[in-house]
C-alpha cells in the first residue's frame, strides 16, 4: 500500500505501508485522504487524525524513516531523524526517501496523506 505525505508547500515524499501492525496500517489506508495540522516533537512530525485504534505490536523504539500510529494521541507519527517515541506506538510503515523535506516542517504546516 502506497501513499504520498505532502506538507503543504514544502514539499511530498512516497512511503510504503507494511505488515508490522496489519490492522492499523489496513484501517489508515482505507481512512485516506486525511489532512492535518503538524506538530513536531524532537526529529518527530505528528498530527491528530480520525482514526481509534488500539496498540497491535506495540513498540518502544523507532527507525529512521518510520511510519507510525500513536493510539493515545491518535496520532499519526513521522520518525525523519534518530529521536525515539514518548511512549509506544503502532509503526505501520517506511518512508525510503526524502525525509529531509521533514527537517522544514513547523509548527501548524498543513500535512495531506493520499493513496498513490
């Protein structure tokens, strides 16, 4: 499953759901199109979305370049540098390029997820 994560006038990247959190990634993807309002936390971009669901495969840890769902905040989460979560989340995908765009994002940027 393939989507676009555009910040609004900044700049969009490509990234691929996968199978570490099956549900969440199904239940996100079939949610597309979502916008939102950034917040940025450390090398983290995250934004509120409609989306309620509860930990699958939680994890503690992230990866450059993570996808992730944060069910307390129902958030969704970009990892783009070496910072890690607050607190456990669903990852449910990769970003392989670009993340750099993610190093321009401020606070409030407008954020739009789409299916490729």
């Amino acid at each position: 499953m393939e989507i676009e994560i555009e910040i609004l006038g900044k700049g969009k990247v490509n990234g691929l759901l996968d199978n570490r959190n099956p549900a969440t990634a199904k239940a996100l993807y079939q949610g597309l199109p979502l916008k939102g309002s950034s917040h940025v936390w450390q090398d983290e971009v995250y934004f509120p979305i409609p989306l309620e669901m509860d930990y699958e495969n939680p994890s503690t840890s992230s990866e450059r370049g993570d996808i992730s769902y944060w069910p307390p905040g129902h958030a969704f989460c970009i990892f783009f540098g070496d910072s890690q979560p607050a607190s456990p989340v669903n990852h449910v995908g990769i970003i392989f390029e670009g993340l750099e765009v993610f190093r321009e994002v401020e606070e409030m940027d407008e954020v739009v997820i789409r299916t490729l």
